[in-house]
C-alpha cells in the first residue's frame, strides 16, 4: 500500500475512531452520571463512595481516553491505539455492578446505561483494534 493511500485510509480511520470516541465517553458520562445522582439505589455500593468520587473517576478515565486521542492524531499511532484500547476495556468495568447484585437487582435505567457503555466501549474496542490490525498488515511485508 503506498503511503499516500495510508495517510487517506487513516485520515479516515481517524475520523471514525472520533467518533466512537464520542459515543463512549457520552455513553460513559450517562452511566457515571446516573451512578453518581442515584448512588444510595445502587445495590452493594461500598459505602464510601460518594457523587464527587463518581465524577471524578469519570474525569480520570475521560482524560486517558482524550490522552490516547491526542498521541494517536499526533502521530504516536502505536502508543495512542494502546491507551485507546485500554481506555475502551475501562468501559467493561460496569459490568462489575453484577458482581455486586445480579441483573434483577438493578433498575431498567441502571440496566441500560451499564450495558449501553459496554456496547460503546466494545464499538470503540473493535476500531482500535481494527486500526492496529490494517497498520501491522502494512507494517508487515508480504
């Protein structure tokens, strides 16, 4: 694959992985969000979590995704696909609420902002990775 085709295929791979980006960390806010307004509903919380400890781990996981972003767009590609992907498998962390209670245990919107941040997490998952595969394929001579 010639460069310039590279450079256009990752122009937009860029784009796309924008994108998902944006889905997670909305996906991922809505979750937070709903954790932290609705914290004492929750089942089996530790009890020294608090609002301020949700929205601040929210914050720190966000900045880790933009820090990803950011090296990846500026041309660190390796590094920034890494934090990339960690950043996604963050988003499977939510799952850990049933760990903690099961399914039925959890209200339809508790539910739904867990599992949506886990589709939007394996969205972005599946285009980090897909990313890093295209550019080991060209890396790599035939």
């Amino acid at each position: 694959m010639s460069g310039q085709h590279w450079q256009t295929v990752d122009s937009g791979a860029s784009r796309g992985l924008g994108w998902l980006m944006l889905l997670y960390a909305a996906t991922s806010l809505l979750h937070f969000a709903h954790n932290a307004e609705y914290l004492t509903d929750y089942p089996n919380l530790p009890a020294w979590l608090s609002r301020a400890h949700v929205y601040l781990a929210w914050c720190a996981v966000t900045l880790l995704g933009v820090t990803g972003y950011l090296i990846y767009r500026r041309a660190h590609r390796s590094l920034g696909l890494l934090l990339l992907g960690v950043y996604a498998l963050i988003g499977f962390d939510g799952l850990l609420h049933y760990r903690r209670a099961p399914f039925s245990m959890h209200t339809g919107m508790m539910n739904f902002t867990i599992w949506a941040e886990v589709f939007a997490a394996t969205l972005l998952l599946a285009g980090v990775v897909s990313i890093a595969l295209r550019r080991r394929a060209v890396a790599v001579p035939h």
